[in-house]
C-alpha cells in the first residue's frame, strides 16, 4: 500500500462530516486492461501493447459485477488501455447490463474499432461511448496520439456510432499544446453534435509533465467561453479535473447556474468524492488520477473500500482542503482537483494550482 496512506490525520476525520457516507459513487471507471495500440503523450495509464498476466480474469470480474450491482452507481464506464484489447469486452458489458448496471465504453480510436459491429457494441448494451480528441485537425491530433490515422478514425467512429444510435461523448484535454485550437475544436463540436462534450484539464501524471498544464488564466478564460454555451450548444459540457468550472458557472448565471440545461453530471463530484476508480488488477483508487492503493476487489468489497476507507473518507470532507481551496467559500461545489493537487504538491488536499481563483474572506460556503 502507498506509504502517503498511512498519514495519521487522514484517519482523524469525522466520518459524520463526510458526506455521500451510504451513497454510492456517481462514475465507477474500471479499467479492464491496459493494453492499447495507441501511445498517446498524456496517458496516465502508461499503456502498454500487450496485456498484463495479472488483469481481472477468470470468473473475477463476474464476481466484481455481482458487487457493483449491489453497489448500485448511476454510470459504470469500462475503459483502458483500449477494452475492446480484451476478447471478452462486451461480454463484460452484457453482463453487467443483465446485472442491472448502466454501461459507458471508451474504446481506442484504432483498427481494432473501425473493425468492430457498432450496432453489436449497442445491443450489448452500451449506453453510450467516449471518443477523444486531443487536436482539432489531423495533424494535431495525431501528433499527441502517436500514431497516423487517429484523427480519421475518430471523426469516422463518431459517424458510425450516430448511425447505431450510440449517444456519445468527446473528451479533449486541455494542454499548452493544443489550448490556441480551442475555438477550432468548439466548430468542430458544432459539426459532429456529441450527446456530451466533456474538456479534461491536465494532470501532470505518467506521461503529463507540469510544462504541459496550460496557465491558470488562460484555463479561466476558456472556462468563461464554455460557460457561456452551456444551455445553447446542442450538446451537454462537462469538465474532468476541471472542478472550478462548476464556481464559473455559478458566477456567470447565479445560483441558477447549478441547475442549468445542457449541465452534465451534479456538481461537488470529484476524486473520490462521486469518483472510484477500479485498475486492471482490481486496485481501487479515489480515481485513475490519483493512483492511491486503497486495497483490492480480490480482498474487500469496492463499497466497503469506497465508504469507509480513510481516504476516501477525507476526500468528502469540505473541511479537510487545504490552502485557498479550503478557505473558499465554493470549495462545497468544487473542492479542486486533487489529483493535480497530488501531482504538483505531493499532498492531495493541497490547493489546486491551475485555479486563478481568490477566495473573498468571510463568505458563506455554497452548498
């Protein structure tokens, strides 16, 4: 187990203070495996051409559907690596759809995809499947995806997935690398017309660097743009890692703004807090992020790790942020990304260095 886990104060929380204590997680991600043909510049799964000896095999993942389906969370999203890498993707999704569990897909945009029978990904009931975009046109595109034909594959997969009728969602994080396509990748979004645009913002983990985060101004002045579609756009806009967007928003269009058409997912939602993350070898962590051994699926429950471990614990109490973020009166429908906290800090509940943010003294906290 990762030796930052054994800080003592993490342990002295009240557990009554937490929130979420007997909900279920909002996004339970497994990742079915690592293996992926791409080799991609940001992957925080480091992904790897073959598959690890050690996945989630055998009538291990029946065992761990059984538990999510107790668990009972709104959205289950397989993903990688590439899962379509494992022979046995989607039966996976047709056992966790007979399990009762709503099923996310986030394939690889690869040959192994262009071969695949979408209307079969559908009717193995796939809810809906993310594609990503990381470069508005060709060359960018595939530039940060390590291999040619990316770009074409993805654009090709989101028409075909249209035509099974498979909502989908694009992901595109935000880097100083592809930060001056954003309005070449917000006419892209107008063209192929997502069911969810969802901006990732970077963080330095694995193959991210620090130098690849975009400057804080520049990210609040992006999320002031994004703030500004949602409810007009013809798709629905979310962030990942980019929890600040949530206090944007609500600047932007008062306390309305919580509740306004074209949100997706509740605001508050972040690493280990609505998040758990599930590895290829059944190691959970509060996400794929923030790297935390908080045990095993082959030894404890998901729930049990999710509600009661002392991270996770902490990671649902407003009051255990740090720095501006523990100050600021938004910190209830934001808190920060602590995954970038972790990576640039080396403490997870430091404050999120990639909001610009003040917090004014002596404001109520928004909750």
């Amino acid at each position: 187990m990762n030796t930052a886990l054994m800080n003592p104060e993490w342990s002295k929380v009240d557990s009554m203070a937490c929130d979420g204590l007997d909900e279920p997680p909002f996004l339970v991600f497994w990742e079915i495996t690592r293996a992926c043909a791409l080799v991609c510049s940001h992957c925080r799964a480091q992904a790897q051409s073959h598959r690890h000896p050690e996945e989630l095999d055998r009538e291990e993942p029946s065992r761990l559907i059984r538990q999510l389906a107790k668990l009972n969370p709104p959205i289950l999203i397989l993903t990688g690596g590439d899962p379509l890498m494992r022979a046995d993707s989607l039966d996976l999704v047709r056992e966790a759809t007979a399990a009762g569990l709503h099923v996310g897909l986030s394939p690889s945009a690869t040959a192994r995809l262009m071969n695949a029978d979408f209307a079969e990904i559908k009717a193995a009931g796939v809810e809906h499947i993310s594609l990503s975009l990381e470069g508005a046109s060709r060359e960018t595109h595939d530039a940060f995806r390590g291999v040619k034909g990316t770009f074409d594959r993805t654009i090709a997969a989101v028409h075909r997935a249209h035509a099974a009728d498979l909502s989908v969602q694009i992901n595109t994080t935000l880097t100083r690398g592809n930060l001056r396509e954003y309005e070449a990748f917000k006419k892209l979004m107008f063209e192929l017309k997502p069911a969810v645009w969802s901006v990732f913002l970077l963080v330095p983990t694995s193959r991210a660097s620090v130098a690849d985060l975009p400057d804080p101004q520049d990210i609040e002045h992006i999320f002031q743009d994004m703030a500004s579609l949602v409810g007009k756009a013809p798709f629905a806009i979310k962030t990942t890692e980019g929890h600040h967007f949530s206090r944007v928003l609500i600047q932007k269009h008062g306390a309305g703004g919580r509740q306004r058409p074209g949100m997706r997912s509740p605001f508050g939602i972040r690493d280990g807090r609505g998040v758990l993350f599930i590895s290829h070898t059944g190691v959970v962590s509060p996400s794929g992020f923030l790297p935390f051994d908080c045990g095993n699926v082959r030894d404890e429950h998901p729930g049990e790790i999710y509600r009661h471990h002392p991270l996770f614990v902490s990671l649902r109490d407003n009051n255990a942020l740090g720095g501006k973020c523990g100050r600021c009166e938004f910190r209830a429908v934001c808190g920060g990304s602590r995954a970038r906290a972790y990576g640039m800090t080396g403490d997870p509940f430091a404050e999120d260095p990639a909001c610009m943010y003040e917090p004014r003294q002596g404001s109520a906290l928004l909750s």
